[in-house]
C-alpha cells in the first residue's frame, strides 16, 4: 500500500492537464510533494496554513479513504495541486478510512472553520441531505467528486466525475465482443452503496440483459474496490462455478488484479481461459494486459486536481458552474497495451 502511494505521488508530478468536457484547461508547474494522506479519519488538517482574512481560497476535502491505486492517484493529485498553489490555496484533507460517519464528521469541521468550498467523494450515495443541509445554511457550496450523492440538486454545486453507467454498458460490450457473444461470468462489485458500484453494475448488468441473451451472470458479489477481496471473492467463485466461468467483471481494476491471483492459483490462466474486463486504467492492470493476463480496462479519470480547485475558485467567485462535468475517458484492450502502458501516469 505504501509503495502504491509513494509512486502515486510521484506520478502525480506528471499527471496535470487532464481535459474535461464542459471546462477550459487549468496548469501547474510540477514540482515536489509529498502527496501522502494525512489524517486521523475524524478531523481535517490544515495544509496550506493561513488564517481567516488572508483572502486565499480555503478549501476542506472529505477524501473515502485509500482503498485502490485509482484513489490513491485522485488524491495525489489534489494534494499536488493544493501544494502548488499555497500562496492562493488554504487546504484542509481529512481520510475518512471508508466511513460515512467520518465523512460527515470532516464536512462538520470543515463548516466549523468556515471554508469557502467543501470538496467531497463520497462513499456511499445516501445518507447526506443532513450534513449537506447544514453546509448550505452556512452559505458553503459543496463540490461531489468523482461519486455522486442521491440528494436533491439545490443541496450541491456540481459533480465532476464519470458517467457510470455509460462505462458499465460498455464494459459489457467489451465483454460479448471477447467472448464472442456467448459464456457465462461473474461479477465483482464495489463497495456497497457507492455510485460507482451501483451505476456500473446498472449499466452491465442491464447492456447484457437487452442485447447479449447468450451471456449469463452466474454470480456477482462485493470486493469493496479492494485487491484483497477480489481475490477472496473471486476465489469463492472458481469453488462453485471452476472453469464453467469464461470472463469476469470487475468494477475496478484493483479487484481484478486479486480475480488474476484467485485464477492463476486455480490453475487457470486470465485473459485466456477467464476474459476480463475491469473498470479503471490504473498502471498494474496495464501491466497484466502486457503480461497477456488482463484484457480490457474502461477508462475512469482520477487526475481531478486541477478541475476541482478551478470550479471551488468560480464558486467562491460567485460564478456559476456546470452540474455535471465529466473527464474525457477512453477504453484500453490488450492489443495495444504495450503501447498504451507508455503514456500511463498513474
Ligand atoms: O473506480 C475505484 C475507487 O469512485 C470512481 O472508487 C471511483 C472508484 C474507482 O476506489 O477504484
């Protein structure tokens, strides 16, 4: 985990400019950063200093946690630009360790600082219309980041993040073409209740169903987002069903790489006798692509740094901004893998 995040901050120097629909560009001059999380889990800390009155921009992050590379590359990237920018910059991160109680714990101190913008991912979808009631009340925009939250749209700014279910519907797609339109799979879910989880299973689960009716989902259960757990679950599945499975689904690429180690011990091969296809485009699955174990990624965005301290900025402004804005994503086959891994940052 420590290696992971060590070079996930050290990517991190390289990962700025990402584009984004419905937004201009932002830059930075890369320089170093620690780019580590820094939290208790319960209380904010200030990283960029300042008081009050100094007219910086004083931003609160309520960060899930740091259970995927993919996370571990989204908050590098915030801390990155946030350490960039400490002249305009007052930033607060807080790591909720995967808990909603934390989270909101964060956004209530955040409140109790007076920040002007409340950045937010959170960890599941419900559950927020208190806490996001009380940051309106205190005239606190809230940005959601890369999850959505299921609350009524006056009580946040903007979400920037992926469309979910678009990266669902083609993960299946990827799916029938490797399988040429017939098998049975299985499927690792994220964590229970996070947006990220819920759409992308809606949007496979659903894909397959309407245009794919030789493809049959054995089994789908939780991972949680983690490498260990989609080994675990994974593991279970090749009890039940052994080689009757021919591809698996998995909502990141971090479950995947655990799925890769169940089948390899299984005496299987991945990306041969399993297919798969993850959700994410984090290096390592890469990597098994170049090894000829993984097949597909789908392409999520985490380089959300410079996106996010853009919009907070225009709401502080009083500027108004998008509702949805969205990272250009792509999606990566095996087939070209080699080269792909070369442009790869995180
Ligand atoms: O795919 C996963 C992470 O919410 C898009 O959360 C995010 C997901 C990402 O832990 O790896």
């Amino acid at each position: 985990m420590k290696t992971r995040r060590i070079v996930a901050a050290i990517l991190s120097v390289l990962m700025m400019g990402a584009c984004f629909t419905g937004c201009g560009s932002t830059e930075d001059t890369p320089a170093g950063t620690d780019g580590t999380a820094s939290t208790d889990g319960t209380s904010a800390t200030n990283e960029g200093g300042g008081d009050a009155d100094d007219g910086k921009l004083k931003v609160g992050f309520a960060q899930i946690g740091q259970e995927s590379g993919w996370r571990d590359a989204e908050t590098a990237s915030i801390q990155f630009h946030a350490g960039q920018n400490v002249d305009t910059i007052d930033f607060k991160f807080a790591d909720a360790q995967q808990k909603q109680e934390n989270q909101i714990k964060a956004i209530k101190s955040f409140i109790d600082m007076g920040v002007d913008v409340i950045g937010l991912a959170p960890v599941v979808e419900t559950g927020w219309d208190a806490v996001f009631t009380e940051a309106k009340d205190a005239g606190i925009p809230i940005i959601l980041v890369d999850r959505m939250a299921d609350v009524p749209e006056d009580l946040y700014a903007t979400f920037i993040g992926s469309d979910f279910i678009e990266e669902g519907k083609n993960a299946a797609d990827e799916m029938a073409r490797l399988l040429n339109n017939s098998g049975k799979i299985v499927e690792l879910e994220g964590t229970v209740g996070a947006s990220s989880a819920n759409d992308r299973k809606k949007g496979f689960d659903d894909q397959i169903a309407a245009e794919y009716p030789d493809i049959e989902i054995l089994a789908s259960q939780t991972g949680d987002f983690t490498r260990a757990k989609g080994k675990e679950v994974m593991e279970s599945f090749l009890k039940t069903y052994g080689s009757e499975i021919k591809g698996v689904y998995a909502h990141n690429d971090d479950m995947m790489l655990g799925a890769i180690e169940a089948i390899k011990e299984a005496g299987l091969k991945p990306g041969e006798d399993i297919k798969t296809v993850s959700c994410d485009g984090v290096k390592a699955i890469f990597e098994a692509m170049v090894a000829g174990e993984a097949n597909v990624t789908i392409e999520c965005n985490p380089l959300l740094g410079p996106i996010f301290f853009e919009t907070a900025q225009k709401l502080k402004d009083g500027e108004t901004v998008e509702k949805w804005v969205k990272p250009e994503e792509s999606i990566f086959r095996q087939e070209t893998a080699a080269e792909d891994i070369k442009d790869r940052v995180y």
